[in-house]
C-alpha cells in the first residue's frame, strides 16, 4: 500500500534558517507587559511571517532575514533576571517559523522558573502538521492564541485576541482543554 504524504503547512514549515542555539528576534525581551496573558509577563517578539494579515500591528516583524539573532543561552540568562514575572508569551512574527528555539526556551521557563507559557500563532490550531518541531513546542505550551489576523473582525473587547476568529486555547500535552 502506498504511503500518503506529509503534508506540510508552508506557514510554519520550513522552518526560519538561525545558526542552531540561536533564535531571531524583532527586538528586545520584554518585561511586565499585562497585554499578552494573565499576570506579570515576560515576551518574545520572534522575527519572521509568512501570514502578512492586513493591519497586522507589528508588520516590521513579517521579513525573514530582519531582526537580531540572539543566543537561547543570552534569552535565559536574561530571564533568569526578570523579578515578579508569572509567565512568558511568545509573540511575533510567528514563533512556529522557529519552534525548536521557542521551545528551548519555553521548556526552560516552565522547568526553571515556574512559569506558564503562551504563544500566540497565525495558524489555526488543526492545521499544525503534528510531526513537525511547531507540534513539539505546541505541546509545551499553556495556551495558544491561534488564528490569523482579520482586520474586519478586529475587537477591542477580546481579552488577549486582536480579532474574532482567534481563540483562546487553553493546552495540556497539547490537547485542547478548553477554549475562549
């Protein structure tokens, strides 16, 4: 019997090119944000979309060779520094183009700091090929915030969410135990 294909997501697959033990960031870690989940929060803001939503808020994080790389060991030692933080939220850019950096880093935080983590991704959460780096480092996650951007359902109301469509996906292992 013929083996049916793989078929791979170009969304997050394949992955952004960064030298192994290093990530790409738009810009600097940051601390206490309130916007990006509960609590006190630590954030990511990866380089590198494939999606382009129209009225995106950060568009200069679209291109692949922008941004800085960062060594994953400077992105701990930075929040081995943070005081008061209850989590970390990957945010971008699309942190599933650099998943297997996003989760070093997130197991890290969980493991080493006891923090929950989120990301948010422009993909919908079924279409997340489940044998590729973005599933491993989904599996770690807290929470998703999944879905692309559609400025025609853009709602300020939403907690965490930009516009309708996006959910709120609460995690565990990687299955879905609740959604908002």
């Amino acid at each position: 019997m013929a083996k049916t294909p793989t078929v791979r997501n170009r969304l997050c697959e394949p992955q952004l090119e960064v030298p192994d033990g290093y990530i790409q960031l738009s810009g600097a870690l940051e601390s206490d944000n309130i916007v990006n989940g509960p609590g006190l929060r630590a954030v990511i803001w990866t380089q590198g979309c494939r999606q382009h939503c129209p009225g995106c808020q950060n568009p200069e994080t679209w291109n692949e060779t922008g941004g800085m790389p960062v060594s994953i060991e400077t992105v701990k030692a930075e929040l081995r520094k943070l005081r008061g933080q209850s989590g970390l939220t990957f945010c971008g850019g699309e942190p599933l183009l650099q998943a297997k950096a996003c989760l070093e880093i997130a197991k890290f935080a969980k493991e080493e700091l006891g923090w929950q983590v989120w990301s948010f991704t422009g993909l919908v959460y079924e279409q997340i090929p489940h044998d590729s780096a973005a599933w491993e480092f989904v599996k770690v996650l807290d929470a998703l915030i999944d879905g692309r951007f559609v400025l025609p359902q853009r709602d300020l109301t939403l907690k965490w969410r930009g516009s309708r469509n996006q959910r709120l996906l609460h995690l565990k292992n990687g299955e879905i135990t609740s959604i908002e």
